[in-house]
C-alpha cells in the first residue's frame, strides 16, 4: 500500500514539475549536454550540488509604522491620505466615543458602579474610625484611671513606710491618714464605676446602631434578590421576561439561592444573633453573585444588566462582612472594658476593706496587732503597684496595637480607594475623544479606514514608512529556503534569514524575507522582480542520493532513470524514498559520479 501511495505521489509530482515555470539546475554539465542533444538536460550526481530556483519577489519596508486606534469608538477626524507627508507631531485622527456602543455603555455603567464603591468605603472609613476612636478612647480613660491609681498607691506606699517607722507616734494621726486614704479609695471606686456604666452605654449604643444598620442592609439585600429571582408571590412574576437567562449555566444554584432565601427569612423570625444573620446573608450573597455569573446574555438580559447585577452584590459583600467585623469588635471590646474595670473595682474594694480593718485596729489601740497589719499593708500595696503597673503596661500596648490597627485598616481601604480611582480614570481617559499623531516623520503608505467610521480596539488606520526606513525582500517559495542565498543583481546577493507565519493568500505559497538591501541594489518600495534563490543540498555520510523529480520515468514496472555511459542513454531501475516537493531521494539503482538525463 505504502509502495502504491508512493507511485501516485510521484505521478502528481512530476506532472506538478512538468508545469512549473520554475527552471532547475542541478550540477548541470552544458558541454555534456552539446554532445547529446540541445533538448536534453543531463545532471552529474556529485556529493555537493547546487538548486536555483526563479522566483518572484516583492521590495517590503521593514519597518513601516502601524498608526492604529486604542478604542472602539468614531472616527470624527481623519488625516492620512496615500502618498501624504507627515511629521512627529502631525495629528492623523481624532477618535469619539460611540455612545450607542454596547462597550461604550457597559464602560458608563462600570464609572456609576466605581463611584458607588468609593462612596461605600469612604463611609466604611469613617465608621472604622469612629469604632476606633470609641475604643480608644476607652483605654485611654482606663490608662488615666491606672495611672492615678498608681500615684494613690506610690502616695500610700511612702506614707505606709513612714507610719512603720513611726508606728509608736499619735495614733489619731495615722487613723486620719488611713481614712483620708480610705475617702480617696472609694472616690476613685465611685468614679471607676461610672466610667464603667458611661463606656458601656456607648458600647452598647455604638451596638444598637451597627445592628439597626445590618438589619436594614440585611433586608435591602433581601427585598433586590426577591426583585430578582421572584422568590415571594409578590414578586414571582416579576423577572419573567429574562428568567431562563438568568444563572442558565447553573440552574440548580437559582434553585439553592431561592431555598435559602426562604430558609434565612424564617431564621431571622427565631434568631437574635445578628452576626450570624450577617455571615448567613453574605454566603447567601456570594452564591447569588455566582449565578449571575452563570447567567446568559440576550435582548432582556444585555450584558450591562448583568454587569451591574454583580457590582451590586460585590458591593454588598463588602458591606456584610465590614460589618460584621465591626460588631464582633464591639462585642469583644464590650466584654473586655467589663473584665478591665470589674477588675479595678474588685482590686479597690480590697484596699478600702483592708484600710476599714486597719482603722479598726487602731482604734481598739491593738499595737501589736498594728504593726502586723502595716507590713501587710506595706506588702499588699506593692503587690497591688505592681499588678497595676503590669495592668497599664497592657493598656499601653493595647493602645499602640489599637492604633496600628486602626492605620492598617485605613491603609488597606485607602489602598483600595486608589486602584479604584485608577480605575476610575482609566475609564474616564477611554470615554474622552482620543487624538492620534503619527509619531514619526515619512509618508503615508496606505489607509484603511474613513471619516465617520466605527472602529474597534486595534484597528489599523494607516501606515507611515518612516524618512529612515530600511528595505528588504519578500520571496514567494513552497521549498523551505531559510539559509539559502538569493541573487537579485550580479553585485547585490542577499541571505533569507526568516519565514512569515502566513501565506500569500492568492498563489499559497510561503512567503520568506531577506536582510535588508544594501544601498548599492538601488531599488524602490512595493518594486516586483524576479531573483534567483540558490539552494545548496549536500550528501550526507549515510549516502543520501537526491535528485530532481522531473528526472524520474515512471512505469508500470517501477521508477526508472536515463543514464548516459558509453556515448548512449540507457534506462536503469531505481527504488526511490523521502520527497520534499523538488527532488526525490533515491535508495539504489544511482551512485555518484552518474550522469542523469531527460
């Protein structure tokens, strides 16, 4: 079979050869063919032989400057005509925004969904600030207060070390100290208890007013996907006309969003825990945003709408889980103020009671039973300095971590404020009227466009071949000619150094480009002429014999060559192998040195 295919292959080739314009030349000997006959043409096989092939080739600039648009807009101006001088600074086109270009609108609709999402993380901001502030405030008020505490107790401790060294001295005295100590010590209680109550009823109110804010947002949220996908008897008609387009790439996540519509509707009716019906509502959110995502565009359904669907939730995705973080800090920092001031309060509470025992024994005059309780005073007063000490060296690093916080978040959202005003200006440049120059000086080639035209991203307006511009060859070949030498002029011979990825879509044939011209070849742009490519094929160390396919007899009883030995021509057998669409590899029947003719 392989045997057959290859007989027809060659029939074809050789009727292929036999009409080609293409004259070859394979090591031919002129003074042998003299002796034979003016219409023959014989060929020597030698190790080395030399291919020349007549072909066409066009004079290309190589490098010509593509003027092309940046958007898919109008063409309100135009300047490039065919032959047209230009320079750097020549304005070619001036390019409109195409308003009724769905590209256009959707690009309207990204700009109004941008300003909705820095609107929404400006007053983030501002409620982040205004948590921190709150807090910070609050450790503030707790770092005054131990610090206060402090100074009493450093106070107490010094009066403490004088009344052991003169504990024998008037005892109404040291009863005066202890109760003014006292006095002091349950102000300081009473004031801790109503920083306590006043901090808590910020908290409490700061709460209030983030859950009143979620459960609005939570219902808002609620109410669009009901708009949406027609879940209540309210709304179940409502999104008919686009229904089997929307979430059409996952029809059981519509499915899924609707039960669980339902499901987070009866929850909030039993549940209380706000965060949690915030984190519900988000997961619920992100499903949605998926089957948008999963929707099919059509006339009720444009891409735009779709668009601006998935901006919408993104945004209330942010929203959800900014305000959940908002109240869980708020209930942690409740419950921690709560622990920070009880355990002031308790700590008070035991100094005023060791103080009122203290006066007692004094009073009773117990002097042994004095001196006992001044050391203890003593030692449970530089305990509790110390305790208080540590306590307001956490306050101070809770303060210093608060604020890092605070600017890491601020940081983060200003971060996020930028790209999107990056954004923003980027849509805001590609909806301005663009002005193109040329950018160079030289002339225009050609132009592919007129004034009025819509035009996408990447179209080609014109070409300039720039004053410096430098000139090569485009070959026309079917043979792989990367390497071979192409002669143009006697004095001007060039190297194809390159193969086009694409063909001549007339001929098909494949198109390679040569090093640039020198000055001394004198020719002119867009010029056609014919050249000659030498291909040079050389006998491998296996010895590989090729030779021209239009030199084969074909027969029923095989391949077959004219040999000329002897002054006489006589056919040989040959079994041939590999073809490269010219010359013919041939296994046996030929050595070097014979002489081919036809």
């Amino acid at each position: 079979m392989k045997k057959f295919s290859l007989i027809v292959l060659l029939f074809l080739l050789v009727w292929c050869s036999s009409n080609s314009e293409k004259k070859l030349s394979l090591g031919f000997d002129k003074s042998l063919d003299r002796k034979i006959s003016s219409s023959l043409k014989c060929i020597t096989i030698w190790q080395n032989t030399e291919q020349i092939l007549d072909l066409k080739a066009k004079v290309v600039s190589s490098n010509v400057k593509n003027i092309v648009s940046n958007n898919a807009w109008i063409i309100t101006y135009l300047n490039c005509n065919e032959g047209q001088k230009v320079n750097a600074k020549t304005l070619i086109a001036k390019i409109s925004p195409d308003w009724s270009d769905p590209n256009v609108k959707n690009l309207i609709s990204q700009k109004n969904s941008l300003n909705n999402q820095i609107l929404n993380i400006n007053n983030i901001i501002a409620s982040t600030k205004n948590n921190f502030s709150s807090q910070l405030n609050s450790l503030i008020i707790q770092k005054a207060s131990l610090e206060t505490q402090i100074k009493t107790l450093q106070d107490s401790l010094i009066k403490l070390e004088k009344q052991k060294k003169y504990w024998l001295s008037d005892l109404k005295t040291q009863i005066s100290t202890l109760q003014t100590q006292l006095k002091d010590l349950e102000k300081s209680k009473e004031k801790l208890e109503q920083s306590k109550q006043a901090e808590l009823k910020k908290l409490n109110s700061n709460i209030a007013n983030s859950t009143k804010q979620g459960e609005s947002l939570i219902k808002n949220i609620l109410i669009k996907i009901d708009e949406i996908y027609g879940i209540t008897d309210e709304n179940y008609h409502k999104n008919d006309a686009f229904e089997i387009y929307l979430s059409a790439k996952n029809t059981a996540l519509k499915e899924k969003i609707k039960g669980d519509y339902r499901k987070l509707v009866w929850w909030l009716l039993d549940e209380k825990n706000i965060v949690q019906y915030l984190q519900k509502t988000d997961d619920l959110v992100n499903l949605v945003k998926e089957s948008i995502k999963a929707s099919v565009t059509s006339i009720t359904l444009p891409q735009n709408m779709i668009d601006s669907w998935y901006w919408m939730f993104d945004k209330y995705d942010s929203s959800l889980i900014n305000l959940k973080n908002s109240l869980e800090t708020l209930y942690n920092t409740k419950e921690t103020l709560k622990n920070n001031y009880d355990n002031q309060i308790l700590n008070l509470q035991t100094q005023i009671n060791t103080i009122k025992n203290n006066i007692e024994n004094l009073k009773n005059n117990k002097l042994s039973s004095y001196s006992s309780s001044i050391d203890i005073q003593i030692n449970q007063t530089k305990s509790q300095l110390d305790s208080l000490k540590s306590n307001l060296e956490k306050i101070v690093d809770n303060i210093k971590s608060l604020k890092e916080q605070e600017n890491i978040q601020i940081k983060q959202f200003e971060n996020q404020i930028s790209q999107l005003n990056a954004n923003l200006a980027n849509i805001q440049h590609n909806l301005s009227n663009q002005n193109i120059y040329a950018k160079v000086d030289g002339k225009v080639k050609f132009k592919k466009v007129s004034k009025w035209n819509k035009i996408g991203p990447g179209t080609l307006l014109c070409q300039i071949i720039p004053k410096k511009s430098s000139l090569k060859l485009q070959i026309y070949g079917w043979d792989n000619l990367i390497g071979s030498k192409v002669e143009v002029f006697s004095w001007c011979e060039l190297s194809i150094i390159s193969k086009l990825p694409y063909k001549n879509p007339i001929t098909q044939n494949s198109i390679y480009e040569t090093e640039n011209l020198p000055s001394d070849c004198n020719l002119e742009e867009n010029k056609i002429l014919n050249v000659k490519v030498k291909i040079n094929w050389k006998k491998n160390t296996n010895n590989i014999i090729k030779i021209p396919l239009d030199f084969v007899i074909n027969k029923i009883t095989g391949q077959k060559v004219k040999i000329y030995s002897w002054n006489k021509l006589i056919e040989k057998n040959i079994k041939l192998w590999n073809v490269d669409w010219v010359n013919v590899e041939v296994l046996s029947g030929l050595k070097i040195g014979d002489r081919v003719c036809r």
